[in-house]
C-alpha cells in the first residue's frame, strides 16, 4: 500500500502536533530536519514527545536527507517571514520535494515578497512541485470569510478580529510581540523598527485577491497591549508586570479601487486568565452578516488545517499556489493517500538521471 | 459588452429579489415564466416591486420563452422537490439553458431521488448544460461546514442547529407545521403522516457526500415544540395557548460506516419573543470546533448565494452538479459577467441547425 512520505523540517512545539497528525493519517515520516544541537542526532518521536521511538533521525542537513529519502512533501515550520524562510524552500524544490509550510508570509506573498515569490514559484515549476503556505489562517482568516462573502449581494466593508496566545509559539515569536518591554521600549521600537508586514495584513491581501479586488491604500497601525496584573511568560521564562508590553494588536486596512474596505485587528498577547482565542469576522451590506467560531483552538486547528491541505497541494499545478487557489479545505478522514485525485509521485518527474 | 442572459422561472417571493440583484449585476433578464393568472401578461418589474417597467412581459408557456430567447440559465425558483420541479427542469434543460434553481431537493438529490437525477443528469449532458440546486443551504449548511470540518483531524459528530418562525410563511406552511394542534393530534399526525425528507437530511446527504463518507443508517424524528406561553400565531389568526403545539423540530441523523455521525436538528415553529433564526454548527473531535452565524438573514443570503453561483454553474461541466463539487462560493462584485473564467455561450453548443 502507498503511503504520501513527508519530511519534518523544523522540529518544534508545531511540527511535533503534525507529526502525530500525520502518523495518524498513515503518511510516512521518512526524514526529520532541524539545525537545533540539542535535537540533531535524536529520534523523532523522543522529540516530539510521541513517547516511543520512529526510526527517524534528526538531521541539520536537509540536502543528505532529501537526496537519501526522495519525500514526496516537506512540512516546512520553521520561520514566518519568506526572506528568512527561503533558503529553506529553495533546498526542498531544488530536491524536487513538494512544500507546504506554516511560514505565515506564504499564505500569500505575492504582495509582500513578489520578487522572492516568483523565484520560487519559477523554481517550483522548472522542478514540477507546489509550494503552498497555509495553517490557522487559511480558513479562519481566509476562505471561511471568503465563503462568507460569497453570501453577501453587496459588500461595503469586512471586519475581522482575532486573537491569540503569544505564550504558545515559542520564545521567537514572544520576542517579535515585545513580551516583556517597557512602554518606552515599545514606542522606540514602534518608531525605528522596519517591521515585515503584519501577518494580518497578509491575510487581507489573500481575501482582496480572491474576490478579485484591486487594493489602492494599506495602512498597518500597532497598538501596545500592557499588563495589568503581572503575567508570567513561558516562552520567555519571565514575569511580566503590570505596564510592561504583554504583546501587541495590528490593526490592518486594506481599501480597494472597488470600494470595498477590509479590516483586520489581531491582537497577540500574554493571555490572563479571562483570555481566550476569538475569530469573529463581520460584513457590512446588503445583508449584513457574521460569523463566529466561539474560541477557535488556534494551535490545533494551525497543524489540522496544514495537513488536511496536504492532498490539495500534491494534486495542484506546480508553482506557488496559495489557499486562495486550492480547492475548499476538507476534512480527511482516514489515510491521508486516499484523499489524493489525480497526482501520483512521478507525475511531474521533470528529468530522471541515472 | 457581453452580459449573461437570464429567465426568471417562477415569479414569487425569491425570484422578486433575485430579480433586482441580477440587474444589479448587469444580468440581462430577457424573460420571466409564471403560471399565476394574475401575474401573467404584467411586466416583470412590475410584480416584482422593482416600480419600473423592465420590458419584459411575463409568459405562462415556458417553451415560447426558451425558444425565443435562447438564454445562458434559468433562475428556477417554484416548488420544493424533484418530484415536482422536474417537468420544468427538463424544459429548461432541453431548450439547452442551464439552470439554478432553489428546490431544495436539488441541493443534493443523489439519494433522495435517484433515478430522476440521473435523468436530469443525462438529459443536462445531452444539451451541454448544467444543472444545480443552491440558496441559503449552500454555505450556511453545507459549504461552511464542510470547510470547519477541513480544520478538524478527526471528526466524530458534527452537529448543526437552525430555526425559522413558522409565522412568516403563510397559513399553508403554518397548518403543515402543526400550529395550534394538541399533543395528541401531533401524535396521530406524526403516525400516519407520509412525509418527504426533510431538508435538514437532504443538506446532511451533501455533507456526508462532500466528505466521502458513506451513510449507513438515517434517522428522522420529529419532536413536538409546544407553547410555553399563548402565543398569537397572525398567520393562521389564533392564539395557541400553553401546552398545544406551535411547530415542531425535526431531527436528523446519519451515521455513517466510517464513523463520523452528523446530526440536524431543525426548528419551524411560531416565535416568542426571546427567539430569533439560529444557524449554529458543532464539531466534536480533535479538536472540538463551533461556527455560529448569529442571525442569519435567511430569506436575503438565499437569493445572494443563488445569484453568486451562476458563474459557477455556467463554468462547470454539463450534468447535474450540486454544490459539494462546485469551487468555493466567492462574492461577485461588479458585474457578473466579468467572474466567468471558462464560460462562453457557445462553449458546449452540441448541435446547431440552419
């Protein structure tokens, strides 16, 4: 019996859920990356906390894994930004390995990055791979809010808010939301740093795309988010007291030649112990509409999302195709195999050598 | 330029409002159907409380009206099941016009009514044409769902609860759903009633279908909903005091082989004045997932939603295609012509006499 074979590359809090998610799936696990000394060497599943061996050691070398295991797919959870990210994607598809990553930036990057998404999505090609981003967003944020315009006659503005937990995303991320700094830190910060695009500006860009918008003004403000009581961090291994930066809330605008206006406020900060996620999207028009998902178990449904999208990636055309291009997000039930419809691993073999 | 040219089929309540948001759309309405005397003859904008002439005098012989225009689709909006609707699909169908219609029988008719949608299947690929059922259900009942389930890795029951006022329907609708009726005379009429599926079951068919899963067994039960409180029912002209009824829930379920259980339980009864239309969705799995809709403008995203996919219904192939197979619901700004991609009105002309 076939199985999809994938390789984990980056191994932390992330990659560990979908690992387990995809063993459940039947996908086989044939290689494991990750630069971390304290992971190189060791098993896996030791790692991934699955509490029992799989035969897969950690590598910090992608180019000997992927010549030696020949993946199908690598899952790529590593860093958010595609600057950064690349070098990593340019070693997969050089490999003539499929992607699929949680890298925030590739949910649609075309805005953002366009000369870097069009290197790889000419390398995807001349190599007969995809490269898509997806996760968390690609329907909370994305195609569950596209749907949900699909319902609307007319729409004048669109209006997301969500939310969530820095403390689970590791200490990278609680730096980049400024856990931890002064209100001086952060209005310095604010001033001078040269910030990559919101993560919910990427997000808008997607939706503007996807309903075939043309976008005419962005606008990104950032808003502080203090503590009010002291608030342990554990990403950081620190306490945060009140008036010091518990995270921040982006306040993304996106208007639009058509009229349209869309707006996204994410907030992600240390949550008190009233916090919780939210996702709450609302259009204003004809009708006016809502939706909500009480509170979305982000982290989860971030690994979910990523390997539900596994079948949609592999059966797509090569190149950088994002969520906005893939078929509607199913549930996959039972081996992930089964849910392929028309690829087969040497459907797009560009050159075979001896 | 080039327009979609249309035929209102069935000149009530719905189409009056898809009507005007096709000619919002820059549809070209070139003719409109209706078997009601006093309709017949008027003008379309007119009866359709447009309060202006649309040139479009309304015809009660369907054929005259195909053969004379030769529109892209007709917008069938007439009666609830195949059974029914049939006659005037395979009209349509025949004369080589597409249809969408709002029977809710057709949102996914594959094991309700077999045998007459492989003939409306057959007789759709005969002519080059496609034909779908869509409307409120679409997105909110199935499409929706289907992409919450996509954010899921394993499901084990999906839950869906929604409600409408019995009291906005008229006396028929009012007298069916058992309003004013006592408990024992709901009994009497629930053993002997010969009842066709309900929608709830026909929008979980979709749902089980889109997921690739098998029914193994289905339930329908239907549960008295009684008055709390007398409450004045205007559609019928009676006060139904506490105690007897005033509508009733019916509660779907299919279980299926592979596992997953889905359940509908649907509410028409009258109103008190706490109550308001509900469209809610529940997941238990991994992880558990909610989607609410708050009050969901049921009548308004029906003709939104039938409007939005006629592109859709247009750019796909010829055959009876429900929903589940249709690309995700978009919004349509502009003009509709322009969200066509593989469409032209002469793209599946089968034959074509001098």
């Amino acid at each position: 019996m076939t199985n999809i074979r994938a390789v984990v590359y980056g191994v932390g809090a992330m990659n560990s859920v979908i690992t387990r998610y995809l063993l459940d799936k039947d996908v086989e696990i044939v290689g494991a990356i990750s630069r971390s000394p304290d992971k190189v060497g060791k098993d896996l599943g030791e790692v991934t906390g699955l509490d029992r061996r799989l035969g897969v050691s950690i590598s910090d070398d992608p180019h000997e894994v992927f010549t030696r295991t020949s993946p199908d797919i690598a899952v790529v959870a590593i860093t958010s930004y595609l600057v950064d990210a690349a070098e990593h994607f340019r070693i997969a598809l050089s490999h003539g390995v499929n992607v699929i990553t949680l890298s925030e930036e590739a949910l649609y990057p075309w805005n953002t990055a366009p000369e870097l998404t069009a290197e790889l999505d000419a390398l995807a090609k001349e190599h007969g791979v995809t490269i898509t981003g997806g996760g968390f967003q690609d329907s909370f944020w994305v195609n569950a809010v596209a749907q949900l315009m699909g319902t609307a006659h007319r729409i004048d503005s669109v209006t997301g808010t969500s939310s969530w937990n820095v403390d689970e995303y590791g200490p990278e991320l609680a730096e980049l939301q400024q856990v931890g700094a002064t209100i001086e830190e952060f209005d310095a910060w604010c001033r001078e740093a040269v910030r990559p695009p919101t993560f919910g500006r990427i997000a808008l860009d997607a939706l503007v795309a996807g309903a075939g918008l043309t976008p005419k003004q962005i606008l990104t403000r950032t808003e502080p988010e203090l503590a009010h009581e002291t608030l342990h961090c554990a990403a950081l291994g620190i306490d945060v007291p009140p008036g010091k930066c518990i995270g921040f809330t982006d306040i993304d605008e996106i208007r639009t030649e058509e009229g349209p206006v869309f707006v996204f406020r994410m907030s992600g900060r240390l949550y008190g112990p009233d916090d919780s996620d939210v996702n709450e999207w609302t259009i204003h028009g004809e009708p006016d509409l809502v939706m909500s998902n009480g509170t979305p178990p982000t982290m989860a449904t971030t690994c979910t999302q990523l390997v539900n999208r596994i079948p949609d990636v592999l059966d797509a055309d090569p190149g950088f195709v994002t969520v906005v291009d893939l078929p509607r997000l199913r549930y996959r039930h039972g081996r992930l195999h089964d849910h392929l419809s028309r690829w087969s691993s040497d459907r797009y073999i560009v050159r075979e050598e001896l």
